[in-house]
C-alpha cells in the first residue's frame, strides 16, 4: 500500500518541483511609461500651443502704438489715444476710458486714427 501511495504521489512532486518561479514583476519603467506618454501628448496638445498663443498677445501688447485700433476684454472697440507702462486710454466716440494693457485682447488695425482722418 505505501508503494502504491509513493507511486502516486510521485507524479505530483515532480510536478511541483518543475512548476514555474514565480513571475517577474514589471520594472519601474514598465509601469510608468503609461502615464509619462500621457503627460507628453498633453503637454503637446494643450500647454504648447496655449504658451505660444500667451507669446503673439504679450508681443502685441508691447508692440502697441498710438493710433491702434483694439479691442478689450469688455468687448469696448477704440482707439489707442495714451499709453504708459502699465496702462493704455482708449478713445471711443467722445470718450477715454483708461484700462491695463492686459485688458487688450487684439489689435484690429495699426494706426486707425489715421485713417479716419484720411477718409475725412
């Protein structure tokens, strides 16, 4: 009866002795690859091309002159009549409203004020 046990059980040992190790965990590398591919393709798609867009508007806020014809965040159209550091006056109609110069949002057309004198 014991060699029929042994006979048995043999088998099963042998099996248990040429089972597998235990597999390998996936390096650092591996694991975080995911998420450094989506802060690369986000990076591409959202903060390039918001950082050179935030480039073009500070260029032409420096690069504002009296006479401009712009545009505010307010929706306010006038032109450009005074310009310090760090604000501007805008003339609309009769009146001159002072606002900061990141209160420009687009420069609609260099030297509007001489142009309507020309059509004048």
């Amino acid at each position: 009866m014991k060699k029929l046990i042994v006979i048995l059980t043999l088998p099963i040992f042998a099996m248990a002795q040429e089972a597998p190790a235990t597999p390998e965990q996936p390096s650092m590398m591996n694991a975080f690859l995911p998420f450094l591919l989506m802060f690369v393709v986000m990076y591409i798609f959202f903060i390039l091309p918001k950082q050179r867009e935030s480039k073009k508007t500070e260029q032409m806020r420096t690069s504002l002159k009296k006479g401009d014809k712009v545009l505010t965040m307010a929706g306010i159209v006038g032109i450009v009549s005074h310009i310090d550091d760090r604000f501007i006056s805008i003339k609309t109609g009769d009146t001159k409203i002072d606002f900061e110069k990141a209160a420009v949002v687009k420069l609609l057309e260099a030297d509007a004020e001489k142009r309507e004198a020309e059509k004048k």
